[in-house]
C-alpha cells in the first residue's frame, strides 16, 4: 500500500467514525457537528485522490466547528 492510499483509507476510515458518531447521538448540534466533519473527511479523501494522479492544489479549512459553536453552548 502506497502512502496515498493509506491517507485514502484513513479517510474513509474517518469518515466511518464520525458518520457513526452522528448515527449515535440524539443532540441534534452534535449530530450535525459530526455529518460536517465526516463531510470533511470526503473532502480530504477527495483532495488525496486527486494527488496520487498528480494533481496538488489547496485544500479550504474547515468551518465545521465555528458554524456549530453555538450548539456547545446548550451542553
């Protein structure tokens, strides 16, 4: 397994993670929280992929937390 396709599946691994996260919590502001870090991690998976065929360009930060900051508020 090349190193692309080790970051790939660590993704796809995270992804899992926080889509399962989300699956487990009736908190609707962590529910969500989680889809968009699982999101996120599509985006990576994505950016990865396009690497490994030579493609390099930037990645956005994540606004998962600070559009969801509000939600800790109410823990």
């Amino acid at each position: 397994m090349n190193v692309f396709d080790f970051a790939m599946q660590m993704e796809i691994d995270g992804k899992a993670h926080y889509e399962k996260l989300a699956a487990g919590t009736t908190i609707a502001g962590l529910q969500n929280i989680f889809l968009m870090l699982a999101a996120d991690e599509q985006k990576h998976y994505e950016v990865v992929q396009a690497m490994k065929v030579g493609h390099y360009g930037a990645i956005s930060g994540s606004t998962a937390l600070m559009r969801q900051r509000t939600c800790f508020r109410g823990l």
